[in-house]
C-alpha cells in the first residue's frame, strides 16, 4: 500500500510521500537507542512537564488536528475533536499518575531468605508500535503517552494511509518539550517492519490490527524474546432479549454499529434478537439507520462520512453482495453511491487495520480467512440474527472455524518446512538467528542476603 493521504470522500491523492530506505531506518534506530540512553535519566518531573506541553499545543490546536485526521481517514469533524481532546487527557493522565503508578514496591524479604527484597519497574528501550488508521491519533498516543512517561522512547509505523496525522505526533512530542528522538515516526511499509523488530535496538513492540497481523508480530516477537503487547479485532455481539426497551436498544444500536463511520473495533458486529422481538426490532433499528445523515464528514450536521479506503468500500460492496445471495435481505442501505460525491456505502463497516508484516508465505492463509469471513458477513458486519435462526448460523460459524484452522495449520506447516534443518543427532531444529546478548525485563527483582 503506497504511503499517502488520500481523501476518502472525493478519492483524490493529496500527497504522497517516500518509504524510508533501509539506510534511513537504520540511522533512525540509532538515534532512538542513543536518545534512550538519555531519556531514560530524566526525572519524573522532567517528562510530566513535556507531556503537559504537549497536552496543551492538543487543545490549542484541536481544529487543525481533527481536519487532517478527517482528511486523511474520513472520520466527522465532531468525532475527530472529540478524539483530540481524549489524547490530552490521556497525557495529563499519564503525567500526572506515572511516577506512583511505576513506585517500587517492596516486597516479603523473609520469603526469600533476604534481609531486603523489592520490586523496581524500568524502561525497556526503543518501543515499536505498529497502529492502526481508524483512530489515528488516540491509538498511538495511548502507546506513546505511558512509554515515553515510564523513560521509554517510540517508534510508530502508523497506517499507510495517515502519513500526515503520524509526522504530526512526532512535531507535537517535540514541540512539548520531549528530546528529538524519543519519539520518531517511520514511514516505512509493512514489508519493512519485520527487520526493525529484529533488530537488537528494538526492546518491545505493540500493535493494533488485525488476527493474523498480530500473529505474524508476535511470533516474530516470541522468536527474539522480545516483549509484546498486542490488541486485536473482535466479532462484538449485540443481544436483544424481549426485556429490552426495544426503542431504546434501537437507538443504541444504531450508534453501536456506525460509531466511527462503521469502523470500530469495539463497535456491534452482530445482532443476535429473540424471535419474539425479531421484527419490532428490525423495524425500529431500520428507522435508526435511515435517520443517520450520511455525507461529507465535514459537516456539522454529518452523523456517518465515508470509509477510510476504496478498497474497504468495494470489500463492503462484495459482503454485503454476498450476504444477498446466500439469502439475506436488505432492509435498509443501497449500493454503492457516487464515490466522488463523498457519500458513504449504506452505514459502513468494520475494516481490518493494515497487516504489520505480509510475507509471501502468509498469503493463502490471510485469502482464506477472508473468503470465510465473508461467509459470515450477513451476522458479522451487519446480520440481524432471529433466536428462531440460531442453530443454523452455529453449523456455520463451525464450519468456517474448522476452515480456518486447517488453513492456518497448512501455513504453519509451510513454515517448518521453510525454517528448520536436518541434524542427525538432534532431528530437526531452527536455524540459529542473530539474538540479543541481554535483554532487560520490565520489572526486577533485587534480594541482598545478610
């Protein structure tokens, strides 16, 4: 995926930028590690105050910010402000709650036969942390805040497709007062995150995204003992028991599914309704969705904008296509509108984040899934499922399951094959990879025995 700001709600290229070449990134890891040797001396009270700066230029500038988080995503204007100022309260959080939330803590020395025995928490190094576009300032300041607030110093891979909102981080970090390099942006592709994670520079990595995106980091993570901390997408079910205040449920339906133009990992995927309220339900949850006011995000009056790629709009047109000809029916929505005009495919829908790592080998699974996951699209992206209905739509959420794991093990099968070598004496077993001499763990144990 070319590196660009692209805007979702007319299609046009509105600048693009070059992926950092292999030197590039190479001089940027150095500059981290140097800046961590120094930022991780800093006091408490030094960082509080460059977080507070940078809290502050947030809500000073939080009409700037949110346009270009808009222009570059597609999210409201109102969704993108209320985004903004959620990131400077987050860094007031962290500046004013780190130093107590990171104390030592002493612990039972007589446990351990030692006169003292403590806990002390430590910065790890250069994070990495591969996010996601569709909250593209909160995902990463809610990494960046706590680790650069615990001495720690960040390196974001941000989404392709919000090169400006990831530069901009970077300028707000520094202009709050935080050291240049503690927090650096690296435009580089998906194919370029691997080697970085590699690297003995690297201390740990997080990531937003996708299943099979987190796999691919984790295991990669697990394979140099490297720490990980890993949020991943969901199926949330909406349950609509005949108890409900129908109208109510309706409503909070209606904004469960289509908060963030539809594209939320915590947003309803499923809606599971007893047959006895099945079509009062439908009936009201329709006339929610077609009160929604669907068009240019920036807009005062705007509830949906458009999804964030064009890609995203035609696998939303190829679900829900689908979903129609294996018996759905659409009760509410369209086909696809102008696409020049900015309008939004019917009430959106969920995306998967960029994958952080798209290895050849990595291929036939991902395709699987995802031909299986629009199997499911009816009940996952916007399904209204009927008690009455239930058994059947189990059978198939079994079935593709079962798929799914018979793909994944014919990949992790390819894999041995590709990465282990006969040994006589020992049978098969890895070949050896650069690894890192030391590695510091998050918290340390101390014991003096007297």
């Amino acid at each position: 995926m070319a590196i660009a700001t692209t805007n979702p709600a007319t299609g046009e290229v509105v600048r693009t930028f070059d992926a950092l070449t292999d030197a590039e990134v190479q001089d940027r890891l150095e500059r981290a590690a140097v800046a961590f040797r120094a930022h991780r001396r800093t006091t408490y009270a030094q960082r509080s105050g460059w977080m507070r700066a940078t809290a502050d230029l947030l809500d000073a500038e939080v009409d700037q910010i949110a346009a270009l988080m808009t222009l570059e995503m597609g999210k409201t204007l109102k969704a993108a402000k209320a985004e903004v100022a959620k990131c400077a309260s987050g860094c007031r959080y962290y500046a004013e709650h780190a130093e107590r939330l990171l104390a030592g803590q002493d612990v039972d020395a007589a446990a351990v036969g030692a006169i003292r025995a403590y806990v002390r928490w430590e910065p790890l190094g250069p994070v990495l942390a591969v996010m996601p576009w569709n909250f593209p300032l909160w995902q990463a300041f809610r990494f960046a805040a706590p680790a650069l607030m615990a001495g720690n110093v960040g390196l974001l891979k941000h989404a392709s497709n919000v090169p400006q909102t990831a530069l901009l981080m970077e300028d707000l970090f520094r202009r709050g007062g935080f050291p240049d390099d503690v927090f650096q942006t690296l435009l580089i592709g998906s194919g370029q995150v691997e080697a970085v994670l590699r690297d003995r520079r690297v201390a740990a990595v997080t990531l937003t995204g996708s299943g099979p995106a987190g796999q691919s980091v984790a295991a990669i993570a697990g394979s140099e003992i490297k720490k990980s901390v890993l949020e991943l997408g969901g199926s949330d079910p909406f349950v609509v028991m005949p108890s409900a205040d129908l109208e109510r449920a309706a409503t909070v339906a209606a904004i469960a599914r289509c908060q963030n133009n539809g594209q939320s990992c915590i947003a309803a995927k499923r809606f599971i309704v007893h047959e006895q309220v099945a079509d009062r339900f439908e009936e009201l949850f329709a006339d929610a969705l077609r009160a929604l006011v669907v068009g240019d995000p920036t807009e005062e009056g705007t509830d949906v904008g458009p999804l964030a790629t064009e890609q995203g709009r035609e696998d939303v047109e190829e679900l829900v296509a689908d979903a129609v000809g294996k018996g759905a029916r659409v009760v509410v929505g369209s086909s696809a509108r102008d696409r020049r005009a900015g309008e939004a495919l019917g009430v959106g829908a969920e995306l998967e984040a960029e994958r952080a790592v798209n290895g050849d080998r990595h291929e036939a699974v991902l395709r699987e899934e995802a031909r299986l996951a629009r199997h499911r699209a009816f009940a996952q992206e916007r399904g209204l499922v009927a008690g009455g209905h239930r058994e059947a739509l189990v059978r198939r959420e079994r079935e593709a399951a079962e798929h799914t794991r018979q793909a994944r093990q014919r990949v992790f099968e390819q894999r041995a094959r590709e990465a282990v070598v006969p040994d006589a004496a020992k049978g098969l077993i890895p070949p050896l990879r650069r690894h890192t001499p030391r590695r510091r763990n998050e918290a340390e144990s101390f014991a003096t025995r007297g």
